[in-house]
C-alpha cells in the first residue's frame, strides 16, 4: 500500500465538486423503541461491548470493537436468526482521523429485520474474515481490500477481484486520483508493448466519458480496426460490429450496429 499523503484541498482539483460532500443524518431512535432489536442488543451485550446502539431508516445499527466482528457476527447468526450477510463495505476516514470505518449488513428473513454492524479500524489493523460464517463474505471482503486497502485474517483466497493482481493502490482511497496515477496511465502500454514504447504510444486517455476509436494504436477502433503499424485510411472498409456466433444464441436478440445511437452529448 502506497504511503499515505494528505490532500486537504482535494476538492479544489477535480471537476466532480460535490464528491466528498456529506449527506446530513437522518434522525436515530432509541433501540428500546422496537421489542425485536432490544431483544438482539442485549444478546449481543451479553458477550461483547457495544459502543453505541440506535435505530435509523428502520435498521438497527450497532457499533463494536474491530476485534469483536467474528463473534458478533456469530451471535447473529446463531442467535438472533440473522441469515444472510447481504453486504461487507469499507470508508475511508484516513485523513480525519487515520481509520476505516467497516460495517457489514445483516438480514432476518424471519423476522423482516435488518442489523448494521460497524465499527472503526486504524489503517495497521485488520478484521476478522466472516467467511466460515457467510459465504457471500468471500467476495466482498476480497473487493473490500482491493478498493480501499482494508486487510482481513484468515480469508481463504484473499487477491483482488476487480483491478489487475499488480495493481498498484486502491481506487476507492480519496488519495486516489479521479483518472488514475502514474502506474494507472501507464498500465496497458507497460503490458502490451513494453516500457520502452512509452515515447511512441503516449500515456492512456482514461477520461470515463469518452471514448475515441482512432487513438494512438487503435485500442478502441471498433468497426476500423487493422493491423498494428498499418497506415489508417479514411475510406477504408468498415468492419461489421457482431457480437454474437453466427446463429446467435436462444431468446436473445442479435446485435446489430445499425440499432445502435451515438451520443453525442458528454452531459447527458
């Protein structure tokens, strides 16, 4: 993990001026308010601190240690009937106070319940994977460390699942610059041709909104693609878009170029 480097006016830089804004709290309810999730704070009492407890948007939300996840997470299940772990997620709060902020949210398909875990991990420490309890952890957690870094014990087959294995940092870091750092620009010419092409190639365009078919190597030429180093001619034939084997595949419908709408408009 690249060394963390504050960037208080991070905001003046990218063009998306809202990304870091907060949303104001909706308003928390005390959780004697509800029989059901009163009952399942004081099992979870009964064996692990709770820093705080409240109801919000009709969800219980608790607070515990970063040490506790594995057992709490085994009293729901266990317990409290909570049966399915439906999400695992990370937030970066490294330069308010140089921590993650983890929580995972559970279900009870028999009580119609839903239960946030949360709690608060300094960047040097790590959780507890929950995947012997929920299977449905394995990815999540893989994702969880692939985007924002957060490290889990014991997982099984912990790797990235969304960017390349060398991948260097992670993308959901708010260090992390909206169109890639150094190693990003440079990522598909270094594996495809070679450091040494760099001078010819140039950087990758990685602006999210467009898409330019006649860049330097024709990376993106769908419909005039040719071969590499060949001169590009503007009435050369165009090549027929399909993407489907001929015949095409059952009750879905073949694409066909002609179908298609450009637009031309970036704001859309």
């Amino acid at each position: 993990m690249r060394k963390y480097v504050p960037k208080d006016d991070v905001q003046k830089k990218p063009y998306y001026t809202d990304r870091y804004w907060v949303a104001p709290q909706v308003a928390k309810f005390d959780v004697e308010s509800d029989e059901v999730f009163a009952a399942d704070l004081a099992t979870i009492k009964e064996k692990c601190e709770v820093i705080e407890a409240y109801i919000q948007v009709d969800q219980m939300v608790v607070i515990i240690k970063p040490t506790d996840n594995f057992t709490v997470a085994q009293i729901l299940k266990d317990e409290c009937a909570y049966n399915q772990l439906s999400e695992v997620g990370a937030m970066d709060w490294i330069a308010k106070q140089n921590q993650y902020e983890v929580f995972y949210q559970f279900l009870s398909m028999s009580k119609r319940k839903r239960v946030r875990i949360k709690c608060f991990l300094d960047v040097d420490q790590a959780v507890e994977s929950l995947n012997p309890l929920y299977r449905s952890a394995d990815w999540a957690e893989r994702e969880m460390w692939d985007m924002s870094g957060v490290k889990v014990n014991n997982h099984p087959y912990m790797k990235r699942i969304l960017m390349p294995d060398d991948w260097v940092g992670h993308p959901l870091l708010k260090t992390y610059p909206l169109q890639g750092d150094e190693a990003a620009a440079w990522y598909e010419v270094d594996r495809i041709f070679g450091k040494e092409a760099r001078d010819v190639i140039g950087p990758e365009n990685r602006e999210p909104a467009r898409v330019d078919r006649y860049d330097t190597e024709r990376f993106g030429r769908l419909g005039h693609e040719i071969e590499r180093g060949a001169e590009f001619k503007e009435d050369q034939a165009k090549t027929p878009l399909a993407y489907q084997e001929e015949g095409g595949v059952l009750i879905i419908k073949k694409f066909h170029e002609d179908d298609t709408v450009e637009i031309t408009d970036r704001k859309r």
